[in-house]
C-alpha cells in the first residue's frame, strides 16, 4: 500500500506486521495532514483504493474509522478489551488481602469456598483444612464443591489430600463417593485403606470393610496393629462373632503383632453388640494383663442396653476403683437387693429402680410412660410414676426399651 507525502518514513501498526511508507507524489493537503499527524499508536486501515492521483477530493471513506473497521479488526479490538479485564481482575485478586487459612480456623467455611470460587488461589494446606471441616462438620454439599476444587487444581494426585477425601465423604454417610476416590487413586497407602475400611464401619457397612480387608492382603499390604483395630470396628459393625475371633488370632500368630488395649477393646465391642455379655466378661478375664478403666466402662454401657444389672453392678464397682471420676453426680445409694434368680423377674420391686433423676421428663416420652403404666399393672409389674423422687435412669428411651422389654419377658 503506497501513500504519497513529502518525507518518506515508516509508521508501524502495533496490530499487524505491516509497515506504511510514506512517498512525496502530489496528494491532498488534508490527507496528507492526516497521515503525517498518525501516532505508532494509531490504527491505520487498507483499502483497496487509496491513492488520490488525479483527484483533488479526499476519500472521506478513510475518515469514517468506525464504518471502515474489518471484521478481523473488530474482532482483535474485542478480544484486547477482554484481555485487559481478565489483567485486571488479576490484579484485583492479587491485591485481595484475604486470610483464607484464618477464616478456616474460624469455622467461616462458606466464605472460604466462596473465595476460592470467585478465583482466590488455594493452597496445600487450606485444601487439607477446608477438607477436615467440611467431615467435621458433616457438610456434603460444601465437601464436595471442595472436591471439585481439588479436582482443578495441581493437587489433584497428593495422595494425602485423596485420603482427606475418603475421611470426609465417610463422615458425611457418603460411602460411594469415599470408594470412588479410593478407587481412582494412583498410589494408595496404608492409611488410604484404613480410612476406607473405617468408613463402612461407621456407616453401617461393616461386611464390605471386611472384604476390602481381604482385597487388602491379597495385594500385598502388609497389616499393622491400626489395621486391626478398623477391622475388628467393621467386625461389630456387622456383629461378626467368629469373625473377629479368627482375625484376632490371625493377627497375633500369623502377622506377629501383640495385640493391645485397643484390640481387646475392639473384641469387647463386636461382643457387646451382638449380646454375648458372658462371653465378653470372659474374654476380660483371660486377658494377660489387668484390665483398665475403659474395658469396665465398655462391659457396663453394653451390660445396661442389654438389660442385665446385675453385670452392670458388678462392672460399674470395678470400674469405680480405677476411676473414681466416673461416678453419677447424681445417683443416691440405696439399699442392696437381695440376690434374683435368673426364673424369677416378678418377684424383686423393681429391677429399672437404679438411678434417681432429679430432673422431671416432660417431653414425648413421658407420655409413652403414661400410657404404659395399665400394662405394666396387667403384667404385674410395678406402676411407673414420673415424679422427682421416682428412680430412673437419666435417659428416657433407654427407660422405655427396659419397660417394654420386662413385659415381653411377662407375656413370653
């Protein structure tokens, strides 16, 4: 493209690779004006003709800048004035002074999430926080648009933050997902395996962390003592008696670990919650070492749900002994009962008359008691009055399930 004009010279185009030069044949004063004013900033168009020779009228079609715009012009012009609102939003961000990591610590999740999403960039260790909030907090929906984050970030393969997930999901009774995360992990480690088998135990899946275990040693993993201690909870999560038996000696004869407090705990409660009591209290009294604290407070908590007091006594004065803080502020002595046969449940006062509550109950339960009192007479049982000196045990449904179990055994 030639352009006459008095000097030769070179003006640039900062949207193109072309280069206009400027020649000296006779043209236009006011065009030649126009170009000789152009800035290296100005946008200089092409047209097919633009030479004024042998005409004294301008193009006044290269004055008209806005209808003399090309497509590919209009289109460069749109995408630098896109270009220069993502900078700025850019800086904008960089310039956000936002603790994230503190808000976090604050409990203010949401607003953290919020954040992130409008473009805050998120660390490792926020990933980690906002993770463990989200399970504490048992919040499916902000875990997961947590997870989506995770999934577009550069930490998508950590596999620590993986075993996060799999912790979250299964606090939040989303076992699906948690497996879904497992599964897809490139490199699983012990605790991946652990926390995934711990999650069906709390969910109620105990069968399933049981055959996740078994798919766990045939791939090589060797088991450690915390290995043991998610299984035996997936072992009374599925109340699997002999189950637990077998991987207990599994674990002291075959992977030579010396099982711990924790592991005759973990017997303890598959046992407590399948009913066998005597077996528990057996199994207690084998143990090579003197029982603790805890291991009493488990036998009591069992022996109360399944009803047998006398157990409960005697679990409730051991432990005692070890730890005198664990008694019932509120619980008045009273007088020992004479010992019961195992035939005869009529015939003691009132087998339910342990703890003295000085607090009344007025709430829904309160008029099951009601209600039950006519068939409790019919039974032969004693009437149940709800008054400040009338004994109970601080929990009304555990009152209930014990009222209602007595008249089974009446009516049996």
């Amino acid at each position: 493209m030639i352009i006459s004009s008095p000097l030769n010279s070179k003006i640039s185009n900062p949207y193109s690779s072309h280069s206009l030069t400027l020649k000296s044949p006779p043209c236009s004063k006011s065009l030649y004006c126009a170009y000789a004013n152009a800035t290296p900033n100005s946008r200089v168009h092409r047209h097919r003709s633009l030479t004024t020779q042998g005409s004294d009228r301008p193009n006044t079609r290269f004055n008209n800048k806005d209808r003399n715009l090309s497509s590919n012009e209009q289109k460069l012009n749109s995408d630098n004035q896109d270009e220069n609102e993502l900078l700025l939003g850019e800086v904008q961000l960089e310039n956000l002074d936002v603790d994230l990591m503190g808000l976090c610590e604050e409990g203010k999740v949401e607003e953290v999430i919020a954040y992130v999403g409008q473009g805050v960039p998120a660390s490792y260790h926020l990933f980690g926080a906002l993770l463990d909030s989200c399970g504490n907090l048992r919040s499916l929906e902000m875990g997961k648009r947590v997870h989506e984050f995770l999934r577009k970030s550069t930490f998508v393969s950590d596999s620590e933050l993986n075993n996060k997930l799999i912790q979250m999901y299964g606090k939040c009774n989303n076992t699906r997902n948690a497996r879904k995360v497992f599964d897809q992990m490139r490199e699983r480690n012990l605790s991946s395996w652990h926390l995934m088998i711990n999650g069906y135990a709390e969910n109620g899946q105990g069968n399933d962390g049981l055959s996740l275990f078994e798919q766990m040693r045939k791939t090589g993993f060797p088991p450690s003592e915390e290995t043991f201690v998610v299984v035996f909870a997936a072992c009374a999560s599925a109340e699997a008696v002999k189950e637990v038996f077998t991987y207990f000696d599994m674990m002291k004869n075959e992977y030579g670990i010396v099982p711990g407090i924790e592991h005759y705990l973990g017997v303890i409660e598959v046992l407590g919650r399948a009913g066998h009591l005597h077996e528990a209290e057996e199994f207690v009294e084998r143990m090579p070492f003197d029982p603790t604290a805890e291991v009493w407070e488990a036998l009591k908590i069992f022996s109360r749900i399944h009803g047998d007091l006398e157990l409960e006594d005697r679990a409730e004065e051991l432990l005692l002994d070890l730890d005198p803080s664990k008694t019932i502020a509120d619980k008045i002595p009273l007088p020992p009962r004479k010992k019961q046969s195992a035939t005869n449940m009529i015939e003691a006062k009132n087998r339910v008359s342990e703890y003295r509550c000085t607090e009344l109950y007025k709430d829904k339960e309160y008029e099951k008691m009601k209600g039950l009192n006519g068939q409790m007479r019919v039974a032969g049982l004693p009437e149940v009055t709800c008054d400040g000196n009338q004994t109970y045990d601080k929990n009304p449904d555990f009152i209930f399930l014990l009222h209602c179990f007595y008249c089974w055994k009446c009516f049996e």
